[in-house]
C-alpha cells in the first residue's frame, strides 16, 4: 500500500497520520499522530500510536512515512 505521498508503507515504518478523537461529548476532531506500522489488514494499516502507546487502524492515505530521526 502507499501513503498519501505515494511513499510504499512497509512494517516498522515511522509514520505521522491523522485520526479522529472525541474532544467532548458530541464533538470530534481529527488530529495529527506519531507512530509505528505494526502490519496490515486488507484495506488499512495497522499503527501503534507513539505517545500512549495504543493500537489502531488507519486508512493509508491519512498517512505520511517519515525518515528515521525526523
């Protein structure tokens, strides 16, 4: 799968993507992540999010690959 660059996305790539999180009881907003490809599914990706360190899925074109130590 490529990311919203058209960049190839391998497991163990560090990424940045977007995803949508409640900001209060009826409202959500979509926001900027760092993370890690951990595998796939047949139509997303599989990330863990750096920070808290929790699992989720992403479409791929809400991801960018970054370069190590960026």
């Amino acid at each position: 799968m490529k990311d919203f660059l058209g960049k190839e996305i391998n497991v163990g790539d560090r990424i940045a993507y977007l995803a949508g999180r409640r900001t209060g009881s009826s409202s959500r907003r979509n926001m900027l992540f760092k993370g890690k490809v951990i595998g796939f599914t047949t139509k997303m990706i599989r990330v863990i999010e750096e920070k808290h360190n929790s699992e989720e899925t992403i479409m791929p074109f809400n991801i960018i690959v970054v370069k190590e130590g960026d």
